[in-house]
C-alpha cells in the first residue's frame, strides 16, 4: 500500500501498523548463502510482523537529541491509527542548545470510548503505565539488516537475523515492543485486560538531560493520572532481564583560570593546564582507593563507584602558558548519596588545591536506584551501571518500578548498536507477562 511519508501526521487511514509502512521504505538486503526458509527475503520477515515492522518504521526517523520532532509525529499518527487518545506535551529546548526547534513528550491510552465503549469526562488514571525515550543519541546510523555467517548455517535463522542501527536498542525496541504489548493484549479478551488500566509514556531528552521527564513529572497530565499507579514499566536495554537497581551519578566540571605567557617565560604566567592537572590525577584515582581514606562509596550489590575523566580542554597553543582550562568527570556511584559524594570529591580536589584556586561547579546527581525486580518470577535479574530517567519521575511510595528491555547496552551507543529478531520478540513476551502481573 502506498502512504505519502510527508503526510504522516494528517488522518491515516490505514489501521495496522504494517499499513502505516510505506514499500519504498524497504532496505534491499544482501541475503548470504543457504539464507532462511523458504527463501524468504530478510525484509519480508520484517514486513510480516507488526512488531518487527513498527520498530523498523520508528528506527528510520533520525531522532538525535533535541531533534525528536518526526518521530514523536510519527509515533501519534501510529497510536491514533489504533485508537488511541494521544496527549502531547511540549518540552522547550534547553538554553544551551540555542535552538526553538518544537518537540513534545507522548501520553498515550486507549480511547475508551473505542476500546469500552463508554464516554468518560475525564482522562483515565491508569494502573500500569509504560515508558520509554524517543531521542537516540548521535550519530544517526541507518537500520539495516543482515544474517550473520554462523546463524545463516543454523536451524533456527529467523531469530537470529541482525537488526543494526542507532536507536535500533536504546531506546526504539522498547518503544515498539511495549505499544505491540498494549496492541496485542486489547485485542485478546482472554487477558481481561481492562483498557483504562494502561497508558503509554513517550519522552524526549532522556540521552542528554533528562528534561522530558522531569516535565511530564512537574505537569498537571501526570497530576491528573497518577492517583492509581500501581507500576510503572520503564524500557531500557537490560538483556531481557529485570534490573534489580541502577547505579547513581554524580558530575562535575572543573574550571582554572591561569594567567597567559610566553611559553619561554613561563613565571610571567600562570598555566591553567598546570593548576588542573593534579586534580585530575587525584580523581581519576578516586574510585579505587579506599572509602576509610577519602575513596568513592562501594557496595555489595553495585561494587565499586568508577570515574571517568571525560573531556578536557585547556590553553590556546603549544608555546603560550595556558590562560584557560576545564575538563569534565562523571561519577558512577556504587553507594552513598549526590551530596555525600559532592563533599568527597570538593575534598579530594581541595587536598591538591589548598588556595581554592580550582572553580568546581556539580550538576544534579543521585545515588543508585533501587528497582523492584526480585519480586517478579521467570525473570533473571541483573543491575546496570547506567543511569535513566528512572530519578526523574516522581512516584508514591508503593508503587513498583520495573526496569526491562531487549539488548545491551554494552552495544547500545556504539557503531555497532543491533539487536535480533530473537531479543524483540521475546521481550514482547517479557513485557506481556510484567504487566499482566502488574496489575
Ligand atoms: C477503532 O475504532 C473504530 C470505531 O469504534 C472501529 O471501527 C475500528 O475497528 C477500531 N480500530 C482499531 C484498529 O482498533
Ligand atoms: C549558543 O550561542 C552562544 C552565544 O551565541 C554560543 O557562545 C554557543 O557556543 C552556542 N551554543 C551552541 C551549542 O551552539
Ligand atoms: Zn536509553
């Protein structure tokens, strides 16, 4: 069927989501050897799955952040195409970005009056809302797919074809896998599913601030719907296991001001490369040293707290005495608190820094984040040293966070970001079951 791609956002009047996927957006593929049964192309394999071609349809939209604008359009006209009510909420661009581009979080649940057949004047509060990010992180890297060599020779290929591309895990699959989990449950009445029970929550900025959710979190949408939650369902990549925890944050930019020189003269100035250097080193070694002499916190569950010295700038030219430097270190913490560890680094910087000469200026950081993921059985767990917006969104006591999706994010921003066939489908599953038991 042939669809106008510009048009995405008017009136679609198409109902599956295969429908919504134009032909001419079809990868040709080069199939190896002995291929897969029945000599299906790896595209067609695709094509005939709902899950497999929605998530293939949202990866092909760049969608960097702060540029989240078509693939939001294209996630509403998707969702309204299957009857759902769609709420959008604006969340500016941050200062520094210096753009005005529009873009928007998505609130989505099914339209009652479609699903239930009964008018409500008021938006449902759901028990169950699931949520993952819309924005990927640069460079954009068109989806592709292919068979690698090993599993093209074995029996059960269909699983095992690659899916590569930016966004194609972090954090597209969970996208497509948890608006197939809605679509696929509403339309089986053997679950019971009641459709005011769930809703979907779409958010942007998740890769660089966190400013998606901390709107909806502050936003008169969430304090209309949250009075219900029972869980809330947040899709980043854990290997199809439920994260029992997530390891805290911490960052710091570092900035000295020198004074510059000739660099045959170097007592005319001072180097800002010189006065930052020896913070630098001290931490750098903050992780590993003991927490009895000043050393990052440790745990049982996280083990130790890392630093990485992430970005350093300093001076103007090899031969003139730096004027300027900064460099910028995150923390991921294995234990303790933002504040805690605020203190021990301002320490550990001043140790080396008796004149306060250095200017140290820390971000909003927290400590690791505890997730319910013991409590649920069939799954295997695992705890992950990345952040999400998990902190970001404020919740009741009570109410439960799972952390699950497929692939890793051993791959997930990296060039060679992919998942399989195999990893979709089973968190299609995965998630069926977490919510179900959710409720
Ligand atoms: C959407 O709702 C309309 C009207 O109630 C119905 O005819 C149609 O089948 C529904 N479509 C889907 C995809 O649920
Ligand atoms: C934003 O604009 C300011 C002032 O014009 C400039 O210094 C800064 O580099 C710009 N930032 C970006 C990310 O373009
Ligand atoms: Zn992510």
């Amino acid at each position: 069927m042939k669809l106008l791609w510009c048009a995405v956002g008017a009136i679609i009047p198409f109902l599956s989501v295969n429908a919504l996927i134009p032909e001419n957006k079809q990868q040709s593929i080069q199939q190896p050897g002995s291929g897969i049964a029945g000599h299906e192309k790896l595209d067609d394999v695709i094509s005939a799955s709902p899950l497999l071609s929605l998530h293939r349809a949202i990866c092909e939209v760049e969608s960097i952040s702060h540029n989240e604008l078509a693939v939001g359009k294209l996630v509403v006209s998707i969702l309204e195409a299957h009857n759902f009510t769609v709420k959008t909420q604006g969340v500016p661009q941050p200062e520094e970005t210096n753009s005005t581009k529009p873009r928007y979080n998505i609130y989505a649940y099914p339209d009652p009056s479609k699903y239930s057949g009964i008018e409500l004047d008021s938006i449902p509060s759901p028990k169950v809302v699931l949520s993952s990010h819309i924005d990927t992180v640069p460079p954009h890297i068109p989806y592709s797919l292919s068979l690698p060599a090993a599993a093209a020779r074995s029996a059960k290929t269909r699983e095992d074809i690659l899916i590569s591309g930016r966004g194609t895990v972090d954090d597209k699959a969970c996208v497509a896998v948890q608006i197939q989990t809605l679509l696929d449950l509403l339309a089986d009445p053997e679950t019971k599913l009641d459709p005011s029970d769930v809703a979907l929550l779409f958010v942007v900025g998740e890769e660089t601030h966190g400013d998606g959710m901390r709107r909806f979190s502050a936003s008169d949408l969430y304090e209309q719907t949250n009075a219900n939650y029972k869980a809330i369902l947040f899709g980043e990549p854990t290997e199809g296991k439920l994260a029992t925890g997530h390891k805290g944050i911490s960052m710091v930019k570092i900035k000295a001001h020198g004074k510059a020189a000739h660099s045959g003269y170097p007592w005319l100035g001072r180097s800002a490369n010189s006065m930052i250097l020896p913070a630098l080193v001290a931490l750098d070694g903050l992780g590993d040293i003991p927490e009895d002499v000043g050393g990052l916190p440790r745990s049982g569950k996280y083990g130790k707290s890392t630093v990485n010295v992430g970005l350093m700038q300093g001076g103007v030219a090899g031969n003139v005495v730096a004027e300027y430097a900064e460099a910028s270190i995150t923390f991921r913490l294995a234990g303790g608190d933002a504040d805690e560890v605020k203190e021990l680094v301002t320490e550990a910087v001043r140790r080396v820094d008796p004149d306060r000469l250095l200017e140290l200026d820390f971000a909003q950081g927290y400590g690791p984040v505890e997730l319910d993921g013991d409590d649920v059985d069939g799954f295997d767990t695992i705890t992950v040293n990345y952040g999400t917006d998990i902190p970001n969104l404020k919740v009741a006591e009570g109410v439960k966070r799972y952390l699950y999706g497929p692939g890793s994010i051993l791959v997930a921003h990296g060039e060679n970001e992919g998942l399989t066939v195999g990893d979709l489908e089973e968190a299609l599953d995965g998630y069926k079951t977490l919510l179900l038991r959710s409720l």
